[in-house]
DNA sequence: TACGCAATGATCGATTATGATCGATTCAAT
DNA sequence: ATTGAATCGATCATAATCGATCATTGCGTA
C-alpha cells in the first residue's frame, strides 16, 4: 500500500470516530507502532488531526480543509438569504472590502454578475472564488497567510488596509450585541475586521441571527462601528427601534429600512 | 502493448481504486519499473495523477485552491527535475521567495519537508500547495491579482517586497543570455521577479535548457543578478566557463560547478 | 541495409520508508 | 506521591523505491 492513502485511509477512520489509537492502527495497517507514530506526526503537521498520548483525535481546521463545503452546511440556507440581501446593496463600479470567514465567503457567489467592482479582501476563497472574471477587479491583501483559516493576518495586512478606502465593507463577527459591541473568539481576525471597517464609508455586519445579542470573549468594536446589520430572520420590533437609535438599520428578507 | 494505450490503462485503474503502486503496474504490464515510473511521471506533468512515493493517486484528491492547468505544459519531464536540483539549496530555517510561474510552482511539491521554512511568494498557486503544513510559514505579497496568472503584481506588491529580506529566491524567466541578461515576455511579471531578486542574498534562476541563450523582449536585469543558474542538462563546457567567469554557478544534476 | 529516434530495460548510488531497540515520559491506579 | 505499564521519540539498521545514466530494442525511413 502506498503511503499516501493510508494516511488517507487514518483520515477516513478518524472521520468516522471521534479519536483513534495507535494499537488499532497498527492492527489495521499491519505496519509497526512506529510507522503509525510517524504518519500520525506528518498529519498533525499538515493540520489534519491533533496528537494524543496513546493515539490521535479530530482537529478543529479538519472541517474546513477537508470540506470547506461541509462546513458550509450548516445554517447554510441561512446565510444563503444573508449573502443575497448584501449582495443587492453592491452596485457597479463600487469598491468593497470583504472580511474572511464562511459567511462572507458566500457573497462572493453573489456579485460575479456586477460589472467593474474592485474587491480589496484577505480571503483566499474569495479570492478563489473571482479570479477568474473579469469584470471584477481583485486587491489581495497580503501578510501572513494563516492555513486553517486560509487567509493572511498580522501587521502588514493591517497596515495594507490602512492604505486602502472602499465604498462599503462586508464584515463578519462572532458576536453582535448593542450593549457590548462586536466580539470575535479571534483577536487577529477582529483586527482585520475592524481595519476594515474603519476604512470604508459604509459597514455591513452580516450575522446570523445566533449571534445577535450574543458575546464573544474579545470585544473588538463599539455597535456604532457598524451602519447596516442584515441577518436572516426578523428580530423584535423592540430590538430593530433600539438598534435603530443607534443609527443602524437592520435588514431582513427584503424589506429595507 | 503500446506507450500511450498503457498510460490510458493506467489512469483506468486509478479511476477505480483510491491509489496504485508501482509494484502493481510492474506486474499488470509486465513492464519493468522504469517504465512504470516514466509513465506516472509523465501523467503527472499532464496533471492526471499525482506521484506518491511507491505510486500514485489520484490528483482530484489534492484540494486546492488555485491549480495551474498542467495538461497545457510542455517541458513537464524537465522542470520536475530542475526543481529537484533546485530544492536541494533549501535548508532548514531558511527565508526564501518563490516568483510566480509554472516552474516555480513545481518547487513547491518538493519543500514540503523542509521544517522551519518561511516562503515569501506572489503566487497563488505556490501558497495553496503549501497552505497545510505548519512547518511553513507563509507570507503572501498583495496587490492586484492578474487571473490569469494567478499571483498578485502592480506597485504595492512590488514595495512590500523590498520590505522583506530572504537568505534565497528563486526565480524564473522566459530568456537568460550572457550579452543581455535576464528578459521576460511580461513587464509587471519582471518586475516582481527582479526586486525579489535584489533583496536576496542569494539568487537561483530555474530555466529549462530552451531558453538559455535566448532573449525574450523585455530585458529587465543583468546577468549578474543571479548566482546560481539551475537547467537540467549540461551545457557546452565552453558556455560553462563563460558563465563561471560572471560568477554564475551552473548546475545541471546533481554535480556542482 | 544503414541510420536515427523513441521507448524500454538494466544498473547503481542516493533517498526514503520502515522496523527494532531502548531510555525517557506519561498515565492511571493505588 | 509512588509505582508499573503503556507509550513516546530518538536512533540505527534494513528494505524499498527513487532518479540518472547508459545499453538495448524496435521501428520507420532514407
């Protein structure tokens, strides 16, 4: 057997459960605990799984390499409805940042049919996801390009956004709330974000409604940061006049305001 | 059996199982290794497997976000060897650009083991195969991304590399002639490629045999920007020497020199 | 027939994967 | 905390595979 797809094969098994041991490999395989050892260590360093004493468990970034699409899944028909709602506030010849993230990746189905937009993003996929049309101009914001999340970071990506100005920003968070603001589990990201923000005339915050009125641990930017919250289902009539007096429209489904 | 109907066969196989071993052909076709070999290496280069030590599998297999569209390439035989030559100057812990380009994408397949890496590119490509391993580090350079090919250029990108300093880069072009030096058939792309090579300590241009002592219309440096000039097979001895008296090394193989 | 060209096979030194050993480390039970 | 068993990583030896090279074969054509 080839190398290559029995480590292939451990991926698969460790798929399926949640950990695996070194003795059952070995069994499996027919091969020795130490050859188990080592491709256990080579796919701990590409990031497909986490080494444990005794065997191997799930990596977080599994999801996401293995199937950006699974991942995707979830609360996908949710977002669905996010992306298209932002997409029609982008018009023709505007330039807009777009954060990384899942969600935000989804808009970019949505704008290939507008005509000489300029994207400024950090996000591979994104970035992926363009390239091949035309009529939409592409700025990468380089820096140091982080695997599992697939997009660059750091100091200079910061500083390059500094050096841009956009019509709008597209921007994700974790967390949405009027008293606390916006929070991120990810501090680097929250940097990249609020850049981003900061540099454009005007924000969109898109958020599933799970977010809404919800902290994460790093609170990263005041709600007056943003100007249009679009999430996918209605939220009470109090919230929206709340969010309101802070001057921030909140769209769902179709209706503007 | 003929070459091209085997090679047919081959990928037949691999559609059906996950992936094959060298010593499996061997005995299907009753061929000697060495031909088995050429045969996977030659699919490779035309992008329908993916060489693995022992075998093959298969290239859908690989996710990735930006692939070069190898079935187009000539050369495929070639570069896979320069790179080869060419990954041998990469140690542990080194800093080092990689251009853009389809050469230099091969390089990537091959410092995938190297620890401690940190790889500074423009190209797209370059960072998708080598966006899963933790022992490299990458920094992306942004700008404005040509589709095309798949890697960013223009001012910006161009001023953050002379923001980095690497102890190697190598880079590629499309003519390279003692009397003219270095010429390439895209300015923007000759740009990138000579201010990667100026904050460098030390430069490698691969370059398949074809275009040594050749001009392409847009000369952008001179001979003595690089150090070491890596093709894959020998040229003139007199060449050589005339090389060697600008200080350029030549490699071809494995002998230095 | 002689020649050239491409495909193939054989060989060899180099590289890579694997297996075995052993002291160090970790874990779990007391 | 102590102890014993399991597991670990480092190291070395071995086996498998690799690519470079050269010799051979097969085949079409001058």
């Amino acid at each position: 057997m080839v190398q290559e797809s029995r480590k292939k094969e451990i991926l698969k098994i460790l798929d399926e459960h949640e950990s695996l041991s070194v003795q059952e490999l070995e069994y499996r395989f027919k091969v020795s605990q130490m050859t188990i050892r080592r491709d256990l260590t080579d796919l701990e360093t590409q990031g497909y799984l986490i080494r444990k004493y005794g065997g191997a468990v799930k990596s977080e970034a599994v999801d996401s390499l293995f199937s950006f699409n699974k991942r995707l899944e979830e609360n996908g028909r949710q977002k669905e409805k996010i992306c298209r709602i932002a997409s029609s506030f982008i018009e023709d010849d505007d330039v807009i940042f777009i954060d990384c993230g899942t969600t935000l990746f989804r808009l970019s189905h949505y704008i290939q049919n507008k005509t000489r937009l300029r994207v400024i993003t950090n996000s591979l996929p994104v970035v992926s996801e363009l390239i091949n049309y035309s009529n939409i101009n592409i700025t990468f914001i380089g820096g140091d390009v982080v695997g599992d999340r697939k997009a660059s970071y750091g100091d200079t990506a910061e500083r390059l956004i500094g050096e841009y100005h956009a019509d709008k920003a597209f921007i994700g968070a974790d967390g949405v709330s009027l008293s606390k603001g916006l929070s991120s589990y990810d501090e680097k990201e929250a940097r990249i974000t609020r850049k981003m923000a900061e540099n454009a005339d005007k924000v969109f915050l898109l958020c599933d409604s799970s977010k809404i009125e919800k902290n994460s641990f790093y609170r990263f930017a005041p709600v007056s940061l943003i100007n249009v919250l679009i999430t996918e289902r209605k939220i009470s009539g109090e919230e929206t006049s709340r969010y309101r007096d802070n001057d921030i429209s909140i769209i769902t489904n179709t209706e503007e305001e």
